[in-house]
C-alpha cells in the first residue's frame, strides 16, 4: 500500500465523523435521537453486519480457531488497561493526575483502544479478508471492557442516575445491575448474540439452508451499520469537545499520546510479530496497534463519578492525534510485520 492512499483511507473515515459533528452543529441530528439511532445501529444494524460477514466469510474453514481472536483482544485490553493504571499511579502525579478519580478515568480511557468505527471501515478497506477477524477480536475487547475496566472506573462507587447522563444513556436497568451483571448484559448482547448465531450456524453447516431474500436485507442493513455509527461518533464527540476543559492540560494530552499511540502499537506490533501466526490476525492487531483511545469509555466514567475532564482531554487528544499517526503507524506496522 501507498502511504498516500492510507492517508487518504483514514481521512475518509474521519471525513463521515467530520459530517456527523457538523450535522450536530446545524442540529440535524438532534441530542434526542441519539439514544435511538445508537439503540438501533446496537440491536439491529451491527447484528446484521456481523451476520452477513461471517456466514459470507469463505476464509472462515477452521471455526475450532475462532477462539483466538477473542483470547488476542482480551489479552491486549487488560494488559493496556492495568499498565495504564499503573503508569497513572506512578507517573501521574508528575503529569498532572493528581487524585484517584483522574487516575482511574486515564486508566480505562488511555488503555482501550478504538475497536469498532474506525478500524471496522479500514479493514474492510485495506484488510478484508481479516475483517471477521477483527469482529472476533472485538467479543474479547467487549469482555475486558466490563471486567477489568468496570473494575478500575468503579474504584467501588455506584454509578450516577440516568437522569444526570446528557447523552447516550444507559441500557434500561443498567443502574440497578451489579458487576457481574453488568458483565452478563454485555456478553447478551445483540452484537455478541449475532457472534455466537452466525458460529453455530456455521459450524452446522446451515449457511446454505438461509434464504437469499433473507441474507440480501442482512446485507443491506449491515451496509448502513458503519456510516450510522461513524455519523453518531462524530455528533457525541463534538458535544466532549464543546464541554472539555483544556487549560492546564498539556501534560495529560502529552502523557495520553505518549502511552496510547508511542508504547502501546510498539507492545502490539511485538505481540503480533512474536504470536500472531495468521496474517489476518497480524492485519488486525496491525489496526488496533494504530488506533486512538475509544470513545464509550468517556460515558462510563460519567456513570462512575469518575474525572470527566480527564476522560475528555484523554479521548479527544488521542483522537485528534490519530489523523496524524493512524496513518504512520499501519505503515510501520505493515513494514515490520511483513504484510
């Protein structure tokens, strides 16, 4: 690949975010609907991008591997979630994270990359055939996000009331689950569940007894499932940088790209050049080595009474870096892995 056309692929997909937040700024896409659009690009649009890639993938012979994936995300998250909170603890303090609240909401937001809207289009761009890959990869990301990170964000606390959360609130209930529960809604997920479906169907070798009117509507659905969410990420995030607060915060954006987007592509490109025997799960992990903080943990935080303008500076200085050094690292990346 041509650095020129990366470039011009990332561009892209941060042009449809760019969109999303302008369509916030005219107020086309209204703080109201964003709890039902996500709900339906949750529940139904994603399910169905899911379904159609897996049971289309004809890569996908070895389903006894479909493990590793999963294991990969979950191994990297916590590791990037627990040497964030220690790096929190003893540097920290030096950089501007002075109390357990800042140091948390760094934790979580530094030590999770960006998993779906972003590094789903440039694999289906760049990567396709690691594209099933990558949504695996992703059921193990899911599953350190409400395990190890729920953990760190909650330090014990009760999270706030729905009523205080200006946007994306909650699944109904979500309050009243405790940890593991919490941990139990996100693997009944509608996304996870559709994981789960399209393996067994898969493994039964039903896939040919499925409907092509049926199959040809998944595939239409999962075709607006990418540009719904790239769309509503580009709304939330103009609202955090409307309301982050940015005096005071050059040592934290120094010390969030230093960690997500210096140390940890080079600890995930090595893991992925010493373990990852799969070119495709050299592609993937290629991705998410380059990939900027995510976005849902800022919400979290939120709920947990965590440092929000901590979870904002983290978030958006990585994102804003990302158009610069997305770029530059799948480049390397590339190189170095050989692929």
């Amino acid at each position: 690949m041509q650095f020129t056309q990366i470039v011009g692929s990332v561009l892209g997909v941060f042009l449809i975010i760019g969109i999303g937040a302008f369509c916030r700024s005219q107020k086309w896409l209204s703080r109201e609907a964003d709890f039902s659009l996500a709900k339906i690009t949750a529940n139904v649009l994603m399910p169905a991008l899911f379904l159609d890639r897996i049971l289309n993938d004809d890569s996908l012979d070895a389903l006894s591997t479909a493990w590793v994936p999963p294991v990969f995300g979950f191994g990297l998250t916590t590791c990037g979630l627990l040497l964030a909170w220690a790096i929190a603890r003893c540097i920290g303090p030096w950089m501007g994270l002075k109390t357990d609240a800042q140091q948390r909401a760094f934790a979580i937001c530094a030590g999770i990359a960006n998993y779906g809207y972003i590094p789903l289009p440039l694999s289906q761009i760049f990567y396709p055939s690691a594209e099933v890959e990558l949504i695996l990869h992703n059921v193990g990301v899911d599953l350190a996000l409400w395990s190890v990170g729920i953990a760190i964000i909650s330090g014990g606390n009760s999270p706030v009331h729905a009523a205080e959360q200006p946007s994306a609130p909650p699944p109904r209930g979500f309050l009243r689950l405790g940890w593991m529960g919490k941990i139990l809604r996100a693997l009944t997920s509608a996304p996870l569940i559709a994981v789960a479906i399209a393996l067994s169907i898969r493994t039964l070798g039903w896939d040919t007894l499925i409907p092509s009117s049926l199959m040809k509507s998944i595939h239409l659905l999962a075709g607006a499932s990418i540009p719904m969410g790239l769309l509503l990420s580009g709304a939330i995030i103009i609202d955090f940088l409307r309301a982050a607060q940015w005096t005071g915060a050059a040592p934290v954006i120094f010390l969030s790209i230093g960690f997500r987007q210096l140390l940890m592509p080079v600890i995930m490109l090595s893991v992925a050049g010493a373990w990852a025997i799969q070119t495709d799960m050299k592609h993937v992990l290629l991705l998410q080595a380059a990939m900027s903080s995510a976005v849902f943990p800022i919400v979290l935080t939120r709920l947990y009474h965590g440092d929000t303008a901590t979870a904002l500076r983290v978030v958006l200085s990585t994102s804003l870096a990302g158009l610069v050094l997305i770029p530059i690292w799948i480049s390397l990346g590339a190189w170095w892995l050989g692929v």
